[in-house]
C-alpha cells in the first residue's frame, strides 16, 4: 500500500505551524525539562498520520486529506476530539482495524511517541540518556498509568475537556501539584529568611551579581567587576543602568535612570577586562588564569525588588546587609551539606566533573569551573539541595501514607523535574535579561559559556522561582492526561 507522505505533504503550512509552536509555552511538553533536539509536535504528528494512512486515488481527497493534515498539525487542535477520534479512526482503518504498534528507539524529548499515542498507536519509546528516560516516563507512561481522568458525578460528559475549565478529575494531577505546594512550603520553613522581605513589603525577586579580579597594575590592585554591560532595565518607557564610579581607589555603582553614559559597553569583553580605577587592562590568557588559580571572586551588586501592589520592578544597590544574609546562607550551607552528606551518603551538592572543556560548547573549564556544583553560588546551592531533600521527604512521605511505590515515584519524578527547572533559571550562568526584566535560563544558548555578571533567583518568592517553574510542569501534565484512553505505554530505559 503507498502512504500518503510517499506522494505528497503540506510541507510549507506544517513546517510553519511548527516554527509557531517554538512560542508556546504553558502547556506544551517542552515545558516539563529541556532536551536539545525535541521535535515540534506538529511536524511529528502530521508525518505520523501521513505516513500511516494510504494515499487517496483521486485529486478531490488530496485536497481534502492535505488540509485535514494542516488543521490536525495545529497546537490548538492537540486535544480536538473531533479531529483526533478521526485521525485515530483513520489510522485503525488502514490498519485493517488492528492497534498498530510504533517503536521509537532514540524517542528522546519524546515528541514522535507522543503523537502515535495521540494517534492511537500502542507505543514504545526507548532511551539510553537517564535525563531522557526521565522526561519520556512522565511525558508518555506515568499520564496514561495514572493520569485517568475522572468524570465528575453530574457532570457533562467531557473527556476531552482540555487546559484551563476542565471538568474532570484528575488525581495525578492533584497528588503532583498537593506534593509541590508542600515541597515549596516546607523549603520556605527552612530557608526563607535567607530571602528577608524589604520594610515596606518589597520582595527581593533577584540579585545581580559580578564576578571580580584583581587589577594586574602593581601600582593599582583595585578590585575589578567584571560586567558585560550596565543595563537593568532597557524598555521604551523604563531604561534603568548600573552606573560605575571610583570612590577611594574602589569601584562602585549607583542606579540611575535614563542613563547619560553607555550603559552597553562593559568593563570585559572576550575575556579582556578593563580596571575602571587606572584604566589598565588585564589580557584574556591572565584572566583566565587568576580564575584558575583562585584569584577571582565575586560581589553582589544590585538587588531587583517587586512590590505586591506595583507592576513595575525596582533596584536597589546591595548592601553590608544584603551579603551578611548570604554570608548566613553560606554558613547554613556548611552544616546542611555536612548533615546531607552524612544521611546520604553522597555529596548532595552535584560534585561529578563537568564533560571535558568544548564538549557541547561548555567552555566554563577554563575559568576553573570543573564540577556540576561550581555552577552555583552559595545560596543557590542551599536552595537546591533543600528542594532535593523536600522532594525526597515527600516520596518518604507518599510511601509511609500508603501509596503504592511506583505511584509515589511518579508523582516525585514530576517534582523532580520542577528542580531542575529552578536549578536551570539559577545558577550563576543565569544572565539578567534587561528587556524582560528576569533571569534567563542556564542553556539559553545550548551551550555553557562563561557569564560575568549574573542574576540569582529568589527561589521561594521570585518570578522564576518554584511556584512559576512549576506552574509549567502542572500545565504540561494537565495536557497530557486526556490521552489516556490509550493502552498504557511503557518506557524503556537502562535503570531497570
Ligand atoms: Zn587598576
């Protein structure tokens, strides 16, 4: 039998259908952990049904199955019963009636599984990758083991009911978002007072951050911030810049709107750094050296405020204050990590070596960045390693309830990845993103190069803290649920 995608393919609409996906954010799978090469859902979906239904005999059904085609590609239409029961129809029928099955060895981000799923296909993913194995388990097999929707006594039948106004039940869904509301609860219990609220109710949601060297001019020695740029805030109706000073042979910064310097042009560039004190230079070789040698350092410049009641964010200079708070953490960190260490028997702070220098474009190495816990300061270690011990106290606590302990792992796995996205928007490879006003995340650029100045999260109260990362990961299951009318699919991975 020849298959439709064998004679033709609305190559352009699909492809662009999958361009516009790249801008969907809450509720798409992309959401739940990163994975480099995850293909588009519409291009996925739309060759799958392409390639598994037979090509028509005449023009007229062309036309007709090529534009279903399009309209099936759409995001929209990811849970459209209508277009969806007959895909599904469709695929059976060329089938001869017969479930097909569909393997995916390499499923990585898992989107071509997904979409035989959707297609009704039973469906088999394999990973070698443990991240990948992940995110496969809770993308495909934990929503259709236990993702059952639920209708409601009373309530009108709706088990498409998608996002937002779902009429239905979802006790995965519940039990994931009750675990996570308890995670973030208990982690504010312990660290939140490393993140202390302003006097007139201001929330630090961010903290800037430069790392420093030593001026190589024997006659000088200042301290240099090494900035990439100036700029906090560079929108049409808000241009807020750090502006540098010299007060006592020391750098220093005041916060000034409309700036009338140029707030682009840093104190490094490539690794070059200028002394702002006696205008000499430091080569990129040396600088990478003293980093090496553990002659840089780092300090905390600017504290980014939100007000409850204002929409627009504000900054202040950080204070002697401010780092005796996260000299405290510092400190907290010490026992903690020791106390951790102990009850687990491993480092809880990641100390495996980063991949050798230029692997995937990390190019850290060289700053004397060897270990996956170097890419963190202080606090952000704190934080991580507190969500890490919640998320495992909440397993603790699913089993000694009496949940079954496939269950219990996965509702936990879901919690784990919400640590990994706090861990991706901070660490101190989080660049501040002066037009969005946020942190961006670590692998904005799929690489990891080195950051000069960076953003730390309030990961209790921020805009990027846990609450908004995970809100993420609650929509992209509340997605992927509906398709649980399918039989169950498994995941293969190398752990088992
Ligand atoms: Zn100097």
């Amino acid at each position: 039998m020849k298959r439709f995608i064998e004679q033709s393919f609305p190559v352009k609409e699909v492809s662009e259908e999958s361009a516009r996906e790249k801008n969907i954010r809450h509720g798409h799978i992309s959401t739940l952990h990163i994975w480099w090469a995850r293909r588009p859902l519409a291009s996925s979906r739309a060759t799958a049904y392409a390639a598994l239904i037979p090509a028509p005999d005449d023009t007229e059904e062309w036309d007709m199955r090529r534009q279903f085609i399009i309209n099936l590609s759409k995001w929209e239409n990811s849970l459209n019963p209508v277009l969806i029961e007959k895909a599904r129809r469709d695929v059976l029928e060329a089938n001869g009636g017969e479930p097909l099955k569909v393997l995916d060895p390499f499923a990585g981000g898992g989107a071509i599984p997904l979409e035989a799923l959707r297609l009704g296909c039973e469906t088999y993913a394999g990973e070698y990758n443990p991240v990948a194995a992940l995110i496969l388990k809770c993308t495909l097999e934990y929503p259709q083991k236990y993702g059952a929707v639920i209708k409601e006594e009373g309530k009108e039948e709706g088990k498409w009911k998608d996002e937002r106004g779902s009429m239905s039940k979802n006790p995965l869904l519940d039990d994931v978002k009750e675990r996570g509301n308890w995670v973030l609860a208990e982690t504010k219990k312990e660290i939140g007072r490393f993140y202390p609220e302003e006097d007139d109710g201001s929330i630090p949601v961010g903290y800037i951050w430069a790392r420093t060297i030593p001026c190589q001019n024997p006659s000088c020695g200042a301290e240099i911030p090494l900035m990439r740029q100036f700029w906090l805030a560079k929108k049409e109706n808000k241009k807020v810049a750090l502006k540098p000073f010299v007060s006592n042979g020391k750098v220093e910064f005041e916060i000034v709107k409309n700036p009338d310097f140029e707030p682009a042009k840093g104190t490094v560039k490539g690794a070059i750094a200028t002394c702002l004190v006696c205008g000499s230079t430091v080569d990129a070789n040396t600088t990478r050296k003293l980093f090496r040698e553990g002659k840089a350092s780092q300090r905390m410049i600017a504290v980014v405020l939100h007000h409850p009641k204002r929409k627009s964010k504000t900054y202040r200079i950080a204070t002697d204050d401010d780092l005796a708070v996260f000299k405290e953490a510092e400190k907290y960190l010490k026992d903690k990590r020791a106390k951790l260490m102990e009850e687990w028997g491993i480092d809880p702070v990641p100390d495996e070596p980063l991949p050798p220098k230029e692997t995937l474009g990390f190019r850290v190495q060289r700053y004397g960045i060897l270990k996956w816990g170097d890419l963190f300061n202080s606090r952000q270690k704190l934080a991580l390693i507190t969500f890490t011990e919640k998320v495992r106290l909440a397993y603790k606590k699913m089993i000694e309830e009496g949940y079954d302990e496939d269950y219990a792992k996965a509702v936990v796995s879901y919690l784990g990845l919400g640590v990994s996205r706090v861990a991706d928007r901070n660490s101190s490879l989080s660049v501040w993103n002066n037009i969005a006003e946020k942190q961006e995340h670590t692998f904005g650029r799929q690489a990891l190069p080195m950051v000069w100045d960076y953003a730390e999260t309030n990961v209790i109260r921020g805009v990027q803290g846990w609450e908004k990362q995970f809100s993420y990961i609650l929509s992209a299951l509340q997605n992927l649920s509906p398709l649980t009318q399918i039989s169950p699919v498994e995941v293969e991975d190398n752990e088992r």
